[in-house]
C-alpha cells in the first residue's frame, strides 16, 4: 500500500478500506471498500483542512468536520455525496440550521446555537469549499475509479 493511503486508512477506519477480493479470476467488490477516485476526494479534503470525525448513530457516513461545521458523506455508488445537509457540531450531534421566530439557530435536541452573521458566513464557506472538493471528485472518469485491493 502507498504511504499516502495510509494516512486516509486510518482516518476513515479500516471498515471503509477492505478493498476488492478476487475469486475465479474477477475482482468482487468487498462492503465498504473505496474506489481510487473517493480516496483521492478523501486526500483532498485532508488537505484542506478537514477532520475525519466519528458521530454517534451515523457511523455508516464518513463524517468530515472543518470550524465545527459537519457534513456526513455517503461513500456509496462509487462516489463520496453528501447525505443530507451541513451542521454545525453540538454534544454529540448535529446541530441543523432552522429558522425560528427569534431568527436563525443551529438546533440539536434541545441545545440551540444562535446564527451569527459570522458563523452563517463560515457555514456557506463550508459548504461552498465541500461542494466543490466532492464535484471536483465526482468530475474523474470512472476509469479512474478502480477499487483499492487490500494486501493479504
């Protein structure tokens, strides 16, 4: 395995890394394996700045974290999307962006965060620099987008 995987290996956790296995000759696609493309949507993210978080009750998502707003990536279909909308990070959760009579909050549960101008200036930042790391990812040719074969 190249050096620069490794870093992605451990940040995304070994579940998502279990590549392809081959049988008869054909490669067979193992659960939860990346292709080469996501990886590099991965290293890219990394590179700008993202952490790699785990939330509880949604570890089926890659979680990537940036100034405390969090998106949930959906690894499936051969690409990294983004699975329903970014939050902002609060005990535990999510904290979803709602509008309520007192103006703008991010809710999670019963804690609320008040939107700042500041803060909603960081989250379309967020999701504007998001946006464009997964269309840039998306935009590979699927020949590109081989498995990782795991060594065994």
């Amino acid at each position: 395995m190249a050096g620069g995987e490794s870093m992605v290996e451990k940040a995304v956790g070994e579940g998502f890394m279990q590549g392809s296995k081959r049988t008869s000759g054909k490669a067979k696609e193992a659960p939860g394996s990346l292709h080469a493309r996501q990886v590099a949507v991965l290293k890219a993210l990394l590179r700008a700045g993202f952490r790699f978080v785990t939330i509880e009750r949604v570890e089926r998502y890659l979680a990537v974290e940036k100034h405390g707003f969090v998106a949930l990536l959906d690894p499936s279909g051969g690409r990294l999307a983004l699975f329903g909308q970014v939050g902002y990070r609060m005990a535990g959760g999510i904290g979803m962006l709602v509008e309520r009579k007192q103006g703008k909050a991010f809710v999670w549960k019963q804690e609320s965060l008040p939107a700042t101008p500041e803060l909603l200036a960081a989250y379309a930042s967020f999701k504007d620099e998001l946006a464009h790391l997964l269309a840039v990812g998306s935009d590979e040719r699927e020949a590109q987008g081989e498995k990782i074969e795991s060594e065994a």
